[in-house]
C-alpha cells in the first residue's frame, strides 16, 4: 500500500465518520468502541 493510497483511505474513512455522527449522533459509535474493547480483552486472554 502506498502512502497515498493510505492517507485517501484514512481520510475517507474520518469524512465517513464525521458524516455519521453528524445525521445519526455518535451513540452507537460510543456502543461499538465498548464492544470492540471487550473483544480485544477477550483476544487478549486467549493469546
């Protein structure tokens, strides 16, 4: 991956959140970061 595909990939993908939490709020984005920790600690303890 080149340093340009990343930073349009990057940018994106910061443009698709801020487009979200500006039609839908930012609770289900606050949902999943809790459940994305939990899983990352359950990966964790089985490593």
């Amino acid at each position: 991956m080149t340093n340009r595909i990343a930073i349009f990939l990057g940018l994106f993908l910061i443009a698709a959140l801020i487009m979200d939490v500006m039609w839908f709020g930012n609770e289900h984005l606050i949902y999943l970061g809790k459940k994305l920790f939990e899983l990352i600690e359950w990966i964790a303890f089985w490593r």
